[in-house]
C-alpha cells in the first residue's frame, strides 16, 4: 500500500488515502429503497395515498361518494370503460345478484306479514274498558287483516319482479314494504328492506346517467347516420282557381 510522510515527522509514514469524490451540488442522494421500481408500485403509491386521502373526509362526505359518485379506486384502475351496449343491457334488466336478493326477500316478506299481524292481532287491547267506557287505543281486527292482505301482495309482486328482473319495480315494492313495517313499530324487519330498496332504485339511476353520458351527443348521431338525403318525392304548391 503506498504511504506518505507525515507533517513533522520525516521519518513516520501514514497509509495513502484514496480520493474523495465531490460533493453534488444538484440535491441529496435517494435510496435504492425509496424509488418505485415498477409502474405496479406507482400506481399502488398512488391508490394508498387516495385511501389515505378518503379516510380523512367527513362520513357525509364518504356516504355521498359511495352512492352518488364513482369511487377513487374505480378511477385510478385501468380498466376499459364499458361499451353502450354493455350499459344498456344491464341498466335494462336486473343483474342476477340482484335477482337473488328479490327471490331471497319475497318468501321472507310473506313470512314477516303473517308474524306482525298476527302478533298485532294477538296484543290488541279489548274493545272496552272495565268502566264500560270504548278503549281508545283498540283497533279492528279487519284493519289487521287488511295490512296482512297488503303485505302478501307486495311480497307476490316482489317475487314478480324478481323473476323478470325489473328492477325499479323490485326497489319500489321493498320499499313500500319496508315503510308499511316501519309505521308498525317493527323498525328490525322494516331496515334491511328500505337498504336494500335504496341500493336497488340509486344503482339504477347510475346506470342510467352512465348510459346517458356514453350516448353520442345530437351532433356526433347525425355525423355518424351521415347526410340527410333529399326526399324524390315533389309535391307541387296548391294554386287557386280563379272565378
């Protein structure tokens, strides 16, 4: 290894040290570890930190994304967008989840109607008081009967839109299904038909607002239908016959 001699001392020597290399002056140095290798880990960075981002909003906020708007990571996905006809097609008819979830509630809303009025018609106070006085807060059994005959044909007509896959019908029978349990007081069967309503009947305006913004505007219909062609047919103007 070569040596050189020390200052003060001839006769000492110091090993050689190997040059120093210069100092950037662009900016400090980044890790190996610190620079995304892949197009994958920019995009993951990228989706983490819009988690990050949508964790810290508000939960009105979160809610209203969550039903009226697309989500971030829906955004951030490469994927295709759908073609018209793809979104035509599902916005027409129900898809076959939504189909089970109408197959599944029918039979469960027949069952419910049958409980709650005959637990309605079980715990109705008698007719009089022991004064001899009209008890105010009895009800008829008709009336019952009548909610009863209500709530079998919803859960028929939920069955039929199920089976057909019409899904505005399906929403708007589970919700007046779940609202006609509500004004019961049985707030436990009434909550999952008015959720399950309310994700049927805001999907299906989604899909329409998509298949609206896919559609081709009036211009570009009539660019892609080409030049409106001359009718052959002539009509000669009516003349008025002199007297």
């Amino acid at each position: 290894m070569p040596t050189r001699a020390v200052a003060g001392d001839p006769h000492r020597c110091a090993p050689h040290e190997p040059p120093r290399e210069p100092r950037s002056t662009r900016g400090p140095r980044l890790r190996a570890d610190s620079v995304p290798r892949s197009v994958h880990e920019i995009e993951g960075n990228a989706v983490e930190r819009v988690a990050v981002s949508a964790s810290r909003e508000p939960l009105a906020a979160r809610v209203r994304d969550a039903l009226l708007k697309p989500q971030a990571a829906q955004l951030t996905s490469a994927e295709p967008a759908p073609t018209v006809e793809a979104i035509e097609v599902e916005a027409r008819s129900a898809t076959d989840k939504e189909r089970l979830i109408g197959l599944l509630a029918a039979p469960w809303a027949a069952l419910i109607g049958i409980l709650v009025s005959s637990e309605l018609v079980h715990h109705d106070p008698t007719p009089y008081l022991a004064s001899g006085l009209a008890n105010p807060a009895h009800v008829s059994v008709s009336f019952y009967h009548d909610v009863l005959i209500a709530m079998l044909a919803l859960a028929v007509a939920m069955l039929a839109s199920a089976w057909f896959r019409k899904r505005l019908f399906l929403g708007v029978t589970m919700a007046l299904f779940g609202l006609s349990v509500f004004n019961l007081h049985y707030w436990g069967f009434a909550v999952p038909y008015l959720l399950c309503a309310g994700w049927l009947l805001v999907r299906g305006y989604r899909l329409q607002r998509s298949l609206r913004d896919a559609m081709p505007s009036d211009g570009a219909a009539q660019a892609m239908r080409g030049p409106r062609r001359a009718n052959k047919r002539y009509t000669p103007p009516a003349t008025s016959s002199a007297r």
